[in-house]
C-alpha cells in the first residue's frame, strides 16, 4: 500500500511554493509508457501520457471554473487525504497490475455511476505530486475503459497548494462504495 511522503513545503514558505508549483513540469527524461506501473509508485513521472492530456495547474483552474467542469478523481491511497474542493475519491484507482484484473472492472462500474455512462465526461485525476504514478495508472485505466476526454493533473495536490488553491481534508472514500 501506498503510503505518501509529508508534503515538502510549508504553508508559509512562498519560495518553496513556488519551486513545487513550478515543478509540476519537472522533466527527468521518464519515457511515457502505456503499461501500469507497478513496484516502487513514488518515482519521478514522464512528462506525457500516450492517448492522454497532461494538465498543469493553470489549465486546471481554468477547466475548474468553467461553465462544464471535470470530473476530478483524487487516487491517493489512505484514510483522510487532501483533496481538491469538488473532488471524488477513489483511492485504489491508480493501483498496478494489468488492465483485464478487479481493479479495472471496478474502476470501470465506478466511472459508469459518476459519468452516468457518458465516455465523452471530461475526467481528470491527480495525486500527489509530479513523483506519484498513481493518477498516471488511472489514466491509462480511463482510457482502456473507452473514456476519450481523460486528463492527467501531473502536479496534483502539492502544485495545486503552491499555486494556492484551496485543498480540503478527505475522509469519503467512493472507492469503498460497494
């Protein structure tokens, strides 16, 4: 189980902030891959995701407030996470393993209830950081479902913080919605 490290900035440090929001585009020359990653999830990401949209904060907040928002999936595991304002938690989302197992076909009937079968629902889904695969793993999920608008927040909640955003305390796991 994936446990996420303590953020590295505090709230007060606004040139450590401004380092975490900028580092949501880190390249640390990851090739983008279409297999899940499975093994060690806190490791530094590609900077692309084949058939998928990478967002940055920016883009994000633009898509947040508009007229038709997202769907954003939060995919950190654990109890009580942080999570964007509006978001629904689905924390064993993002797990590895191959695209035929129960995860897949629980993350499938999870996104036929919230997008009430409508593949063409933008969704976006983040965790942690720029270092986490877990939304990049549920991406791929996404679209192996046959979801066509699915976006990946590479920066997640610690760019979404540094930039910020407000974040809230998240215990409503739907993930454990049977």
């Amino acid at each position: 189980q994936f446990t996420p490290p303590a953020a590295t900035t505090a709230p007060h440090d606004t040139r450590s902030q401004t380092r975490e929001f900028r580092r949501e585009g880190q390249d640390w020359s990851v090739p983008p891959t279409e297999m899940l990653r499975s093994g060690k999830i806190y490791n530094p990401t590609p900077t692309a995701i084949p058939g998928g949209q990478v967002l940055k904060t920016l883009e994000l907040r633009a898509m947040y407030t508009s007229e038709n928002p997202p769907l954003l999936i939060n995919v950190l595991q654990g109890y009580s996470v942080r999570s964007i304002p509006h978001s629904v938690r689905l924390s064993g989302a993002g797990a590895g393993g191959s695209f035929d197992d129960a995860t897949q076909e629980k993350l499938g009937a999870k996104l036929r209830i919230l997008t009430a079968g409508e593949q063409g629902k933008p969704l976006v889904f983040y965790c942690l950081n720029a270092e986490c695969w877990l939304a990049y793993n549920a991406v791929l999920r996404a679209m192996k479902l046959g979801y066509t608008q699915v976006y990946w927040y590479r920066g997640g909640i610690h760019a979404w913080e540094a930039s910020g955003a407000p974040l809230l305390s998240s215990e409503d796991d739907r993930w454990a919605d049977n």
